[in-house]
C-alpha cells in the first residue's frame, strides 16, 4: 500500500496539483506530464504501477495515448485510468470502449479517488 508509481497526464495545472498533492499525502509518488506526447516516454522509461490520463489534452488525447500504451509490449499491461470530465454516458461509453482500467471523474471526490486508487493497485478489478 502506497509508496507506488502513479503518472498524471492532464494538461490543467490546478487538476495536476491537487491530484499530485493528494496522491501524495497518501504515500504514493507521484510523476506529471502535461501532455500524451510528454507522458508516454515517462511511462517507458519509468513503469509506474498506474497512470491517470487526461482525455481531452492538447495535442494527441487520451485516448490516442491509451492506443499506443496498448499496442507497445513494454507497457501495455500497465493500468491506465481515464481521468476526465467528460461524464456524459456517449462519453463513458467511448472511454470504456477504448479499453481504460477505470474511470475517475473530474472534479474528483476526494474519498473516492482514493479509494479506487487504492482498491487498484491492492489488486482489485477495473473501477
């Protein structure tokens, strides 16, 4: 518990901020891109044990991203986790769709951004 990798892929500096902040209050380390293009060789070069990626970010969006983590053997098993906005049911049905291990809705809820978090990377299914 705790003390794992976490990468936040989300364009919007106070998202970044309070994820990380929080994240690491609770032990976890905590890497940033603000950006697909800058996330993606963070997570070749350092595995972490999850990644929380923004869908709409400038550039290539998430859900590209998730594409090429997917279709790469070096990290295609690493949990990745759309972190959005976009909460509409078209929007969780194409989020789903694309393949994500989970779903955490901006703006977060504290208790259950944690907890799902937590459930995950204790060895607990798709949030």
């Amino acid at each position: 518990m705790a003390n794992e990798l976490i990468l936040i892929v989300e364009d919007n500096e106070q998202n970044q901020k309070l994820a990380r902040d929080v994240l690491q209050l609770k032990g976890y380390r905590v890497l940033v891109a603000d950006t697909a293009e800058a996330g993606i060789p963070l997570v070749l070069k350092e595995k972490p044990d999850l990644v929380l990626m923004d869908i709409h970010l400038p550039g290539m969006n998430g859900i590209e991203a998730l594409a090429r983590l997917r279709a790469d053997p070096a990290t295609k098993s690493i949990p990745v986790f759309a972190f959005t906005a976009s909460v509409m049911p078209q929007d969780r049905k194409e989020i789903t769709t694309a393949g994500f291990d989970g779903f955490l809705a901006k703006p977060i809820n504290l208790k259950e951004f944690i907890a799902t978090i937590a459930a995950r990377l204790a060895g607990g299914g798709k949030a």
